[in-house]
C-alpha cells in the first residue's frame, strides 16, 4: 500500500507552490515520487502535525494552534489528515 493516496497527491500538486516557486511535480507518478524522495509524513489530525514539528526538533514556539497548519510545509488534505513535506 502507498502511504500517499490520490487525494494526497493532487493536494500536493494543486498546491506545491505554497512550498516553492516553481513546481516540482506535473503528475501523480511525479508528486509521489517526490514526496517519497523527500520523507514526507501524512498525519491524522492537527495535533499530529504538531507532535511531528516537536519530535523533528523544529522550533514552533509562539506558533499557537491552528498557526502551526499554516507552515508552508503543512498541506491541508481537507478530509481531516495533513501532508507535511520537509523542503
């Protein structure tokens, strides 16, 4: 089983320029490509994304609940899980 599913991807590819200034995938083969090339983690909620900046080590401080959904490396999938994609 892929950990990236159809919805995931075109999340990503519908809005990869959030995260940088040109596309880096035209295709669903080419975004989860990508994704897997670069680690990217899907998670279940919310807290989950911030559990993940925590254990990563990366600094949120100040980012208080919902500001953490609005890093450039968390996408919102819209069913309730976030792709979170290390640049």
């Amino acid at each position: 089983m892929h950990q990236f599913d159809d919805e995931v991807l075109e999340c990503f590819l519908e809005n990869q320029q959030q995260l940088f200034p040109d596309n880096v995938a035209e295709t669903l083969e080419e975004a989860e490509d990508f994704l897997e090339e670069c680690m990217a983690v899907v998670v279940n909620s919310a807290e989950e994304v911030a559990a993940f900046f925590e254990e990563e080590g990366i600094d949120m401080e100040g980012a208080a609940g919902d500001e953490i959904l609005e890093a450039d490396e968390v996408f919102d999938i819209g069913d309730g899980r976030y792709l979170i994609v290390e640049a």
